[in-house]
C-alpha cells in the first residue's frame, strides 16, 4: 500500500482526492501498488464530506507519519507551501504540486533537496493543467536543441480574445461577461496583465535552458490594451490575437522570454485553440514543429496531472526526478527577439507612418505592417508619431 | 562511451546517424555518456559517404560486439528486422524502431523477450513520427481511464485530402499531383487504402487496452470514395474531410477499431491539421481532451523520436521499458461503434431517403444527416436505395 497526503482540499486538492478514489484501479495498477489518500490537510473541517474522516489541522501529523511517502502541495502561494514542501522533501517524502508560483520561485532549490533526499520535487500540473508538457519536454524531447516554445498558457485570457473574436466585442465588456461566468476572477489582474502567462513560461523557460529564469524579469504586456478595432484588424488581414508566452533561444545559447499579445494567422495551429483550451508550440531543430493541446486548467484535468506523478513517483521513487534546472541566473539575450509589427493607425495616417518605415499602408490608410523590430525601436516609432499610432501588435510567425 | 548500432541505412536509419552527430552534446548530456554510432548495417556500400568506414554488411560483427547496447532498427518490414531485432534483445541489447508493421504484428513477443532479457523495446517512432504519443500515453496519461483515441495517422492521405479541400479537386488527379511531389509513393495503397492507418490506430489500441489488436481486423476505408462532391458538400455544412483512425473503449472495457474518413467540424482542433501534419486527439475520463501534433513522417521528426528512445534505453536499460501489452487478443466490441452521417443523394431524393431515417433533407434536396446507425445499418439504407444513395461519410464528433 502506498499512502498519500493531500495539503490543501480546495479545487485541486479535492481534484486529487477525487482521481485517485475514483479510478483507484488505473491509478494503482500504474504504481505496482494499492494507492491511497491517507491524510488531507486544511485550517477547515468539512463535515458531512465522504472524507472527512481524513481532514488533520496539524502537517506533523504528515509529516511524522512514516507511511506517508508522496505528498501533493495543492494550497497555492509560496509561503506556508514553501515550508511545507521543503520539510516533506527533507524527510524524504517526494512532493507533487500544481503550484506555479512556487515552482517558478523555489523549484531549483527544492528538486536540489529532492535529490540531496532520496525523492522527488514533480510539477507537471503547474503549467499547462492537464497538458503533459513539462513531461514531454524532459523525457521525451530528449534529441533536440529546442529553439522555441510559444504557448497560450492562461484559460482566462484566452476566454475573452476567443469571444472578442467570436463577437466582435470589446475588453471591458468581455472580461465582465467572463467573471459572471466565472471564468476570470474579481481581481482579475494575474491573468489579464500576463503574469500568470509569465510565471509558466519562465518554467518552460528554465526547463529549457537548465538554469533560473526570473518570472519578475519576464517582459510583460497583458491584454488590457487589445481593442475591438484590433480584433477586427487583425480578423480581416486573416489573423487573430492571442496572448503568448514565448521562449526564444539564441544562437549564443542566450533565453528571451516575453509575454505580449500576438497576431497569430489563422491557419497556424494556435489560432484554433480556443476559449479556455491551453497550447503549447515546441520548435526543435530536428522535429522542427509540435503542439500539445488539451484543458489548461479546471478541476479534474489539473488533478489528473499531479496524480500522474503520484504514480511516477509512487513506482520510480527518486529516479522519476525531471532533468532540472539550477539556480545560477540563465543568460538573458542582450538584445529582445525582434517581430513585425501590425500597426493601427488614425484614418488616412498610415502611409506616412508606414512610409517611415520603408512599409505600406494597407486598405483604407489605416493600418499597416512593419519589418522586424524590437520593442524599443516600436517605442521610438510611437515617440515620432505621437497619437496618430493608435496601437501596435506583435505578428507571430 | 554508449555505441550504437543501425540496422538500415535508408531515410530513417540516415537520420539517426545525423541526429546523434549533429545533437552530440545534447544526445551525450542527456544520455549521461558519450554517444557513438558505431556500426551501420547496409547491404549496400556507400563510397564517399561520411559514414562509409562504419558500414558493415555482417550482422553479426554487431551481435558478437559487447560494445554495441543499443541497436537502432530502422530496416522496416517483419523479415530480416524481425530476426535481427529478437537476436539483438536476446542479447541484451535494447533495440529502438521506427517500424510500425512489425510493432504491430510482433510487439508483444518482442517487448517479453526483452524484459526477460534485461533490456528495452521501445518504439516511439512508429506512431506519428515526431509526435511523442506514446511516450504521453505511457508515462503522462497514467491517471486516466482513457475513453478514445482519434488520430490523423497517414501523412499522404492529409495531404491528398488538404488539396482537394483548398483547390476543390478530386481525388485521381490529387493523388497525382501528390506523386508527382513526392508526398505519395507510386504504389500508394497501403496509404490511400488506411492499411497504414490501421498498423498505427491497432499499435495505439494496444496501448489503451494491454492487449493485442490484430490490424489486420482493423475495420478499415480508405479515402479512394471521396469524390470533390463529398468535400464541397461538408465545406459547405462547415465540416472538413479527415481520415482517421479510431479506438474506443466501451463501457466493458471491450475495444473498437475502424479506420475512415470522416466529418470533422472546421472549428475542432483536428481540422486544422493540414498537409502531411499529423495529430492524435485523446480522451480521458478526468482529462477530457488533448491533443499532440507534429510531423508524423520525414527523416529527421522521425529519427529524433528514435534517438529519444536510444536515449532513455542508455540511461535507464530496461526501466524505461513502456508499459506495454500483451499476446492474448483483445475483447473486442461484439457491436461497432454507432455514428451519425452525411448522405449524399441524388438530386431531389434526399427528402424521401431522409424520412425514412426520421431526418430531414438539407439544402438542395440532396443530402441529409442520419442518427447514430452502425456501419451494417448504413449499408442496409444503401442496399434499399440502390442508386439514390451517392455517398455516406460519418460524422467525428
């Protein structure tokens, strides 16, 4: 029998508890051995739960209890995770976790206890929900020198561009429509300003380089600037907006990594991926183009995913360990990658501008497309022409 | 230092020597050794070559060499790769391939006699080329029950089928074209009659269910039927064309194979897999979807999918085996899986044909869309209406 202990019953936590009750025979089957969920831990009681029964207040409990051999971190945030996590591992409890924040923070150091004790640090579910991304790039991406990885790595952002497009609506009234539905939050900030994208490609980002990609350094535009006018744009040039994540490798071996919204054309795989779907566009040198698609977030997905390395770590103990990353600072590219850019400018203003720029204007004067540039030199562009640049959004190619 | 040997000096066989070359320091620092080739096996010579001084045409300076642990079949065929690969194992030496025919005829045999003699069978290769399917299927989706597996399998077919959706062309003249580039063989049939398909549908049925799949009793229909009517007639219902490849489990746990072009709607994320794109759309039980895409042909996507597995056999042995399947057959469904479908009919016979189903004709009088009918159902319908009755393709949904 192995036994698993469950910090946190919120939306994963009880996602958890639910994959491994509810396909116990799968679950098992893929350890070698009889699974189960021995002890959740939470400040609350949930009484009338079928497993209330399990329901502790104290993590010694947890962590004294020899039986426990894997632990899922699923309460969220870097503070009381952190501590927990870091005592699991010391005892030599492999921990399994959905939690970005922590991953992206602390992950070089906590896998590095992990290893220093015989177990493991796992996080498949912390990007991508159930999409096995972070597997795949560490097990089975093995012969490439990946180049690139652009991902649509927030549902709640993807919701509202997928119904801007869908009915030619704006941001505000969209991102009200999503949080009645409940798919963006009350304070939607994280998600609609990138730095919920950030943290998940600095993951990827760290995966791909070996070494620390600071989530914070990250150069972050949300969508709160994506109008109606540009959707439209974007829809007649025969592109649509998402936004990306993108981890780009120079030739130097240098990472630039940035969150921004792109046009992205629509017949390019991620532009079909829609409403909360999550993607994630992996460029190797050999393979040259995959994808992997699936529910960046929710429930039983999420869950579904750290269960998976429950079972990794449940057969495998420490060997299972992902190929890592080390603490030392990745070397950041000294120059951004630079796009075109899809300019939206004030009617019968985008010759000149475009002009300028050894460009076109296309139908109707009020737009045009750029060569490639950097943000800065995008910046110096605005500068000249003041208000009559309405906006400026990256093409993805 | 890990030698390797290739068996097979062909497309994929060239294309491991050149990844392993070309990615060294990458292959060797994920392998946690140096990687050498150390032997290639060709009838032929090949005077100028780069690797001319490692051709052999003996296969036994590569069986008696206790150097080589990892041997690369890329021979394709169930003749000399069979005898070569069982004496490989017996041997003790992993073996990676791309060989999907002989996966699928003597994988369960093959994986035995390696477990049994320490070392691995691994064929990542073998379904959708670049496309880590079955690494996601055996090591990712480990907590899910999983519930059907669609995949476009068959570069040629996409191909053919992508053309006739964007130039409106029939199928002859398509195939044509495709020969002419070099996208078709000049005896296509085993691509354009799905047999290809179905070697890697059974391969992935395997898989799902632990047991052997026979392909050859893969209910399978190639794309030679579909006419430019048959596409115009889904474009214009906003469908596309797509031949798949389908496993579905039934409720007790029975299994059901077919291969044959489908409906698929133009906003599912499999209708935007064009050309010679491959994906593999997965259903699970808390997952819901995924879905991985990529090149599921070409010499350098598929010989980085044989290099992964030559790295995992190098780091792990026989760890890495894949959960696998295995000699008893599979229980399959006593009743085929049950699809509505589009019916084409003689102009101004689809009203009649239609009510006799309890459906109604579409625009024109000249199709209609069935419930849900098994496949002996339809060719019931066929055999009443006799000529009436045009075409009839199922619907994916």
């Amino acid at each position: 029998m192995k036994y698993v202990a469950v910090l946190g019953y919120g939306t994963v936590g009880s996602g958890v508890v639910y994959v491994i009750d509810h396909n116990n025979s799968i679950v098992s089957a893929n350890s070698g051995d009889e699974m189960q969920v021995k002890y959740i831990l939470d400040l609350r009681d949930f009484p009338g739960d079928p497993n209330e029964s399990k329901v502790v207040h104290d993590v010694d409990v947890i962590m004294n209890d020899p039986e426990v051999s894997i632990v899922c971190e699923t309460m969220g945030g870097v503070g009381a995770a952190y501590k927990f996590t870091k005592a699991a591992l010391e005892k030599g409890k492999s921990v399994c976790t959905s939690n970005k924040e922590l991953v992206a923070k602390h992950g070089a150091e906590l896998m590095k206890i992990a290893r220093d004790n015989g177990c493991s640090y796992l996080f498949e579910a912390s990007v991508g929900g159930g999409i096995p991304v972070i597997r795949t790039l560490t097990t089975a991406l093995t012969a490439e020198r990946i180049t690139q990885i652009a991902g649509i790595l927030n549902g709640t952002t993807n919701f509202i561009l997928s119904k801007m497009e869908k009915e030619s609506a704006g941001f505000d009234e969209t991102l009200k429509t999503a949080q009645e539905l409940g798919y963006a939050e009350q304070d939607p900030t994280a998600d609609i300003e990138g730095h919920d994208t950030a943290r998940k490609i600095s993951i990827l980002a760290d995966i791909m380089s070996g070494h620390f990609v600071d989530s914070d350094k990250v150069d972050t535009t949300g969508i709160t600037a994506v109008s109606a006018d540009d959707m439209a744009n974007a829809l007649s040039s025969g592109y649509t907006i998402k936004l990306l994540g993108i981890a780009t490798r120079g030739d130097d071996d240098s990472i630039s990594t940035m969150v921004a919204p792109f046009l992205v054309r629509k017949d390019h795989p991620l532009a079909g991926v829609s409403d909360v779907f999550n993607a994630i566009f992996v460029t190797g040198n050999m393979l040259d183009e995959t994808m992997y698609y699936g529910k960046g977030a929710g429930k039983l997905a999420t869950a579904s995913a750290v269960v998976a390395d429950v079972i990794d770590a449940a057969r495998k103990g420490s060997s299972c360990m992902y190929k890592g990353w080390d603490e030392t600072p990745v070397r950041e590219s000294s120059s951004s990658v630079k796009f075109r850019y899809m300019v939206r400018c004030k009617k019968g203003s985008a010759e000149d501008i475009a002009s300028s720029c050894g460009a076109e204007a296309l139908d109707g004067n009020a737009s045009f497309i750029t060569g490639k540039m950097s943000g800065s030199e995008f910046d110096a562009l605005c500068e000249k022409y003041g208000d009559a640049v309405l906006s400026g959004i990256r093409i993805y190619e």
